[in-house]
C-alpha cells in the first residue's frame, strides 16, 4: 500500500480515506461553451482555459485527497487546447476513473484517438432532443456524424443520455433508441432549474416511464430518487457533498455542487481532512428535492451514518 501523503501537515491515511475521501471530483476546465442552451446556468461566451500548470497543481491535490475519479467538465472541455493533456495526466498520476463531459460538438477522430491514447475511460454526452428548437442545438440532428465517430472510434465508455424538459418529450425516446443501436450506455436525465429542483408536466411523465421501460435493468436510479420525488415531491438523503463529491470551480473553488456556487466554498489548495470530515457531517437544506445524480451516488455508501455528529 502506498504512502500516505501529506495534507496540510496531517497525514491522509487509508481508513481515514474510507471514512472521509472523496469518490468523485467534477473539475471545471474552462467555464465558456461554444453553445448557449436555455435551461443551462453553467457557462459563459469570454472565458479562457484554465491553464494546464494551474488545473495540473489541482490534480495533484485532488490525488493527495486519495480522489477516487475524476470528471472534466464546463463549460465546453473540448474547448481547452489542452484536454488530452489533461487526461494523460490523469492517467499519470492514477486517478482510477478518468471522465470528461461534453456536448460532442468538437469531437473528431483526431480527438477521439487523443483521448484513446490519454487514458480517458468514460465520456458522458447528453442529447436534448431531435431537432434543434429555441432552447437547445444539442440534439441528434446535428450531431449523428459526430456520435457515429464515437461509435467507431472511442475505447473508452460511453454514456449518452437522453434529456426530458428541453424538447418535445418523445423525443428522448428516439435518442435512448439511437443510444442502444450504437453501443452506448443509455441514460436518462431530467432537466432542473437553476436550484437543482424537478417539475413535470403529464407528457414528459409518460415520456420517462418508457424510457426507463426501454432502458430495464440497466436503468440506475440511487434509491430510487426521482420515483419518489415524482410521486413525493422530495426524496431525503444524507448529502455528503465536499467530501465524497467536490465541485472545483474555474477559480480552484471547492463548493458542494454547481447548483449551490456561493452558498459553500473553499480553495482546493488549501482543503484539509478537517474539511472533509466537516462537510461531511454538514447537513445541506437543499436535499430532500436534489436533482444532482452524481452528489446522490457518491453520497450513497454513506446513508447508514449519521450526520452533525462529529
């Protein structure tokens, strides 16, 4: 077993690391998308790279944290110069899952190659729709040269997610389809608003009970989340974002998720095991009507725990 490395003068050994560690870490590379969708609060037109040194230093605390995977994301990863760069380091220093985001706009089988050869093992790409509309371009119209590169090309996974709340609803059933037929995973997501919280009208229901008809058993919900919010109107859970999920802004800013910048935040470079184990044991106001999968996932293993209890 490896040494245990330092962390602002304590050491982070393995057990802590099991109590406390964080499983997942999003990391925005660059905040500017090269699309404007309606429903999105998570981009901007004017921002610049992150620069590699910079997002370099954060991989390397992220791994002192014992960061168990890594997922780049905007922003527009694609649009950073240095994206295969970034995943080879990955790699380098062993992160265990090496993902990224994007809406496959840039993609090309020069990039896809890089990103072979980098290390990278999962992509997720989201699909709002068929055809473009008013609030979105992200949709299959556009996009099928680019995902039958994917299908060609990429030896890493997969995930393509059809998307409820951005088109006419039916419409995610055709993506879900084009996902199976190419040998992707498919998945279904929900559009929120800017608070993370889920409405839907009778049409987009029955939209997303055939799509989870279609998907079956590989169809993953952590406990069943958005049954009971859809049913409820909130579904409880122990939230241990900034600890086992970090957010790292664009400014090196660790915050409980997107949803939340502001309400939470510390500099990476600066993040402790009393950080961890703090938010850890924060209760978050916003939980009983979270939207955000990937909080309630790396926040599963824990729900047996108390929280606020030191």
């Amino acid at each position: 077993m490896p040494d245990s490395p330092e962390v602002e003068g304590e050491k982070l050994d393995w057990w802590q690391w099991i109590r406390y560690g964080p499983f997942l870490a999003q990391m925005v590379v660059i905040r500017r998308c090269n699309l404007s969708c309606g429903y999105c609060s998570e981009f901007d037109k004017t921002s610049d790279p992150i620069p590699f040194d910079t997002l370099s230093r954060q991989l390397r605390k992220l791994r002192e944290l014992k960061t168990w995977a890594i997922c780049l994301t905007g922003g527009e990863p694609t649009l950073h110069p240095q994206l295969p760069d970034l995943i080879g380091e990955m790699t380098t220093l062993g992160f265990r899952r090496r993902q990224m985001i994007t809406n496959g706009y840039k993609l090309t089988e020069e990039l896809i190659q890089s990103l072979n050869e980098s290390g990278l093992t999962d992509m997720q790409i989201s699909v709002d729709g068929v055809q473009p509309n008013e609030t979105t371009v992200k949709t299959l119209q556009p996009l099928r040269k680019k995902l039958s590169l994917l299908a060609e090309h990429a030896r890493f996974q997969v995930v393509m997610s059809g998307v409820i709340g951005s088109a006419p609803p039916a419409e995610a059933i055709e993506v879900i389809d084009f996902a199976r037929e190419h040998g992707f995973i498919p998945r279904i997501l929900l559009i929120h608003d800017e608070n993370g919280q889920l409405k839907l009208n009778a049409e987009e229901l029955a939209a997303y009970r055939e799509v989870k008809r279609k998907i079956g058993s590989r169809f993953e919900d952590v406990d069943g989340y958005r049954e009971k919010l859809i049913k409820d109107g909130v579904a409880p859970f122990k939230c241990r974002a900034g600890s086992r999920y970090l957010y790292v802004d664009e400014f090196g800013q660790v915050h409980w998720c997107s949803q939340t910048r502001g309400v939470f935040q510390k500099n990476l470079l600066q993040y402790t095991l009393d950080d961890l184990k703090k938010q850890y044991h924060t209760p978050k106001n916003c939980h009983t009507t979270c939207t955000v999968g990937c909080v309630r996932t790396a926040s599963a293993y824990d729900q047996w725990r108390g929280q606020n209890n030191g």
